[in-house]
C-alpha cells in the first residue's frame, strides 16, 4: 500500500458513512468523527495482511509529515488549547477529512478556516479530535488475523518543528497575524 492506496481507502470510507448517514451524528446526536475510521478500518480489514501492515507505515508517515508548528498553532486555536497528544488526535480527525483537505491545510493551516467542520467547531464549540483514525491499520489487522499488528512493522521519526513557530501559542495577537481567518473565526483563541 502506498499513499495513493491509503488516500483512496480513506475517500471511499468517507463515501460509504456519507452515504450511510453515519458521519453525521451518533445516537446521542454529537457528531460522529470516529465513523471513518471506523469504516477505512473494515475496509482494510479486507485486504491482504501485506497491505493492512503497509498502511500502518503510510499512516505513520503522514503523521510525520503534518508534525508542524503552523497546524500545531491551527489545531490549538480550533480546540482552545492543544497537548502533544491532542495534537496527534487534531491530525487523525484530519486524516479523516481526506487528502485534499490535509494536503491544503499542510499547505495553509488557516485555510482550515473554509471547512465546515472548523466552522461548526467554532460555532458550537467543539473540539476536532479523532484518536481512532491513528488506529485504522492496528484495527484492521487485530480483526482479520486476531493478532497485534507487530511492533516492528512501522517506524516514525518526526521532523524538529519550525522555530520561528516558537511562541506561547496563547499569544493571540501573534495567532492572529500568522493565522487571521482562523483567529477570525475563533475570536478570543
């Protein structure tokens, strides 16, 4: 599996819990942000073992490649603070939203300001976090075979993140000179 493959996998859980109503709300009526996830893990589940153990590598490899200060400072202002941790979780929910959402907001993370999630985020107050989404291939693997994914089967190594990034992201004077429409929209980050 490559990141083509693993974008594709991702479109297509989106296509079908679209369709099948369940990225909407869950049964207590929040929104339902674990359902793609959920159903990229089915759907990888189905795949052969050399591929479910690939797409563990390719998740990790996005991960590393979306460990930057500006989506950091993005993600703390869109959840009103942001932890190591949180931050991972902030990307999972990112991963969910597909390639062209994740590659624009690597792009421009203020350009998170445009989707209606982000938008809803800010009008309900709702954090954007996906813990499950870091779980697909292990998932997917532990239900076709009944085993843990191996530990060896990926590796990460993040990139240091961009000095000029580091400042008290509670600044909201700064947020809002590096990430305006976001800061517009969030107001008191």
């Amino acid at each position: 599996m490559d990141k083509q493959t693993f974008w594709q996998l991702i479109e297509t859980a989106r296509a079908d819990t679209a369709a099948e109503g369940e990225a909407g709300r869950d049964a207590d009526g929040d929104a339902d942000r674990d359902a793609v996830a959920r159903r990229a893990a089915e759907l990888l589940a189905a795949r052969p073992e050399a591929e479910m153990l690939a797409a563990q590598q390719v998740l990790w490899d996005l991960l590393a490649e979306s460990y930057r200060s500006p989506l950091w400072a993005a993600a703390y202002m869109i959840n009103g603070g942001c932890s190591d941790d949180g931050f991972d979780y902030f990307r999972g929910w990112l991963l969910t939203q597909g390639r062209e959402v994740f590659d624009a907001a690597l792009a421009d993370p203020d350009s998170l300001a445009e989707h209606p999630a982000v938008r809803e985020a800010a009008a309900e107050g709702l954090e954007l976090e996906d813990e499950e989404a870091l779980s697909i291939a292990w998932t997917a693997y532990e239900n076709a075979t009944g085993r843990e994914l191996p530990s060896d089967s990926f590796t990460i190594g993040y990139p240091p993140l961009d000095p000029a990034w580091d400042f008290d992201f509670d600044d909201e004077a700064e947020l809002a000179a590096r990430l305006p429409r976001l800061s517009a929209l969030f107001g008191d980050a």
